[in-house]
C-alpha cells in the first residue's frame, strides 16, 4: 500500500501530463522559456525512432507532477559484451518543490528501469 506522501514515478500518460512534464524542462533549461518550444520539445522527443512511451517519467505524489525525467535505453560495449544500460536526461522538479527527494527518487526508477 502506498503511503500519502510517498512519491511515486511511472510513466507520464497523456497531453495533460507530458506537457506541464515538457513546460517544467523549458523553464529550467532555455533562458527565454515558451510554452511553444516547450511543444515543439515535446513533439520532437515523441517523433524520435527510438521512443518508446514509458521513456518518459514523472515523479508523482497522488495526482501531483512533482517533475519528470526522460530514461533513454541504451547498449554499452564492454569487450565483445553489448551491456543493456539506460541514461537518464532532463531532470527537472517543480521550483516549489526542490529538495523533497524528486531526483533521489528519479536515480531509483531509472537504475529499476535500466
């Protein structure tokens, strides 16, 4: 059973997710943040051969988006071994809600996910 507070990360579902998800990423990350490039992020990232809808992640508690991340799949070469590994960008939380614990929990969920 899952505690009130706890923070939960799954799979951002939907526009009325990934948006806010994608306008929080153009806020932390463009020095003239817009809701359209935060549009346009989004539209690009979805249209990438590789993507696969659970890349993108939010950390919640309840029904709050407290951020997000994007844990993009990839293979390592160790020798002749091609490793299965996941590399984790975009980290973002909510400006109100900094040092809650939202990147701890995103470095749990990207190493399960890897």
């Amino acid at each position: 059973m899952t505690q009130p507070d706890a923070i939960t990360v799954r799979p951002l579902q939907g526009d009325a997710e990934i948006q806010p998800y994608f306008w929080l990423t153009e806020q932390a990350f463009d020095t003239e943040p817009s809701e359209a490039a935060a549009r346009e992020w989004a539209t690009f990232m979805q249209g990438l051969e590789e993507f696969r809808p659970d890349m993108l992640r939010g950390a919640f508690r309840g029904d709050t988006l407290l951020g997000g991340c994007i844990v993009y799949p990839r293979q390592m070469r160790i020798g002749r071994a091609l490793v299965p590994t996941g590399c984790i960008g975009a980290v973002v939380t909510d400006p109100a809600l900094r040092l809650g614990g939202v990147a701890s929990t995103f470095l749990r969920d990207a190493d399960a996910y890897a």
